[in-house]
C-alpha cells in the first residue's frame, strides 16, 4: 500500500492541463507539458508560453523602405473594393456623383446651372464645391469613376484605373508596408485635387488617376534605391509620361501631375530617408508636412475664389 502511494505522489502532469501525466519538461522554462502543448525546438520542445515570448523578442524582418513583410496586399484590395462599391452606388444612386464627387470650384446660379467662379457675383448665386467648405471632395472624388453623362467612359475609367492599382499596388505594397502605402495613396490623390483646384478650379475632375500616378513615381523611385534592372521600368515610365501628355487633351492632365509629384515627394522620403530609429518619425514628418502643404495651398485657393 506505501509503494502504490508513493508511486501516485510522483505522477507528473502537464501544467496547463493538469489532468494529462506527462513526463516532458520545458527547456526554458522546465515544466512538464503535455503533447498538445509541445513546441519542437531546436533541441528538445518548448510550452506554448515560452515560444510566444521567444516570438516577442524576434525583430520582424522590414524591407529598405522600413515596410513590415506581409503575405497579401490587403489595402491594394481594401481600396480596389472601395472603388468599386462606389461605382455601383453610383449606378444605382447617380447624385452620389454631385454630392462626393466634382471639385465644382464655381457657382451655382438661381436656375440650377453651373458658372464658372466670378469675384463679384449676384446674391442669388451660391457657392458650390470645395469653395462652399465641403473639402472632403478633394478625397471622396478619388474613389468615384462614373461622370454625370455616365456611358462607357466610366466603365473604361475604372477598368483602367482599378487594373494599374492592382499591377502597381501590389508591388509598392510588398515594399511601403501597409500604413506607408495607404499614406502614400491618399496624399497622392489629395495632391491630384489640389492642383486641379489652383489650376483649372472650373474644370469637373473625378478619378483615382491621381493616386494611380503617385503610385507610378513611388515604383520609379523604389527602383532606383534597390538598384534593379530600370530598362523595364523606364518603359513604363515613359508611357506613364506618355499617357500624361495624352490626358491634356482628354482629361484632367493637373490631377495626373499633381498625383506624381506629391507621390514622388513622400516616396523619395521613403527611400533615403537614414535608417535606425529616427527613420519611422522622418517618413511620418514628411507625410504630414506634405498633408500640411497640400492644405495650406487649398485654403489660400478658396480664399482667392471667394474674396
């Protein structure tokens, strides 16, 4: 009776399942785990608390960019998806174009059309567009394809749009890291606007070009700083510049250019900027000196409009 107690005071059991005997113990922490909770090791097994704290102290691997290494260009289908949902709304509620889309720097006169701004105006002409605050169409506009004539044209502008944000997304995704990217897009569509508005403000501009053409300099410049092989590249430069003079005559050439040159500038941030721990805050200094930029020039645009 003495050996068969003896025997049960000396069962180990698994120290998160304490009802399974085990006689394996942890080589870091040496507790007994069971085989549910083993995590093979280099030498021996590990408990599961153990591999998690060893994950912790592990440096994910970042690219040059600083971009953490993810397995899907999740924000390249976030925004493929928001462009098409808004396409089909359009479709089925087309005033979601006059009320998200148009920059519409101008007036709106007491027979409902639409003039081009004039300093000195009637009482009975309202403000409409960006000029009459509603600054948010500088964003929203990048995400609407579908003009008010609709037809083809907004199908062909999507298809196109959407099919370069899938090629090109994709790649600057895989370098920028999701939060670097999603800044990079949005400031490159805001920058599209802008030089719509202190350009040609009459102009009706819709469109993800913008973003589009700051992704297309963002590729370039991330070319140049990892050294590869630009024969490829500068083909699509060139045709990217070929399509930007080619839009002067069909579309809004301004929101192309004012996309490229506000991409280009947050992405020869990204690329050399110094690396250590001061990289992260220069890329954010930049993006929001950019965003603080891209403000400053819309205020004083809508303040020459309406004074």
């Amino acid at each position: 009776m003495e050996s068969e107690a003896e025997s049960e005071a000396t069962v180990t059991t698994c120290y998160r399942h304490h009802g399974v005997e085990s006689h394996v113990r942890c080589v870091r922490c040496d507790r007994y785990i069971c085989p549910a909770c083993m995590r093979e090791a280099s030498v021996g097994h590990q408990c599961v608390e153990c591999v998690k704290e060893g994950a912790r102290s592990v440096r994910r691997p970042r690219t040059a960019f600083g971009g953490r290494i993810t397995a899907a260009p999740l924000v390249t289908y976030v925004l493929i998806g928001l462009n098409v949902l808004a396409y089909v709304g359009e479709l089925l509620r087309p005033a979601i174009v006059d009320r998200f889309g148009m920059l519409g720097a101008g007036l709106t006169g007491p027979d409902g059309g639409h003039y081009v701004w004039q300093p000195a105006h009637p009482a009975d002409f309202r403000p409409e567009g960006v000029v009459d605050g509603e600054w948010y169409r500088l964003v929203t506009g990048a995400f609407l394809h579908l003009p008010p004539t609709g037809g083809t044209f907004g199908f062909l502008h999507i298809v196109m749009n959407m099919v370069s944000l899938w090629n090109l997304g994709r790649v600057v995704e895989a370098q920028l890291g999701r939060v670097r990217f999603l800044a990079l897009y949005l400031l490159s569509a805001l920058g599209g606007s802008v030089l719509v508005l202190l350009l040609a403000p009459q102009t009706p501009t819709i469109g993800a070009s913008g973003a589009i053409f700051g992704l297309g300099a963002a590729y370039y410049v991330m070319a140049r700083r990892l050294g590869a092989d630009m024969s490829a590249v500068n083909r699509f430069m060139a045709g990217l510049l070929l399509w930007l003079l080619i839009s002067a005559g069909l579309t809004s050439w301004q929101g192309h250019l004012g996309g490229l040159l506000a991409g280009g500038t947050v992405s020869l941030a990204y690329a050399y900027a110094p690396r250590g721990r001061w990289r992260t805050l220069v890329h954010a200094g930049v993006c929001v000196g950019v965003l603080v930029l891209l403000t400053v020039l819309t205020a004083g645009k809508v303040t020459s409009l309406t004074g």
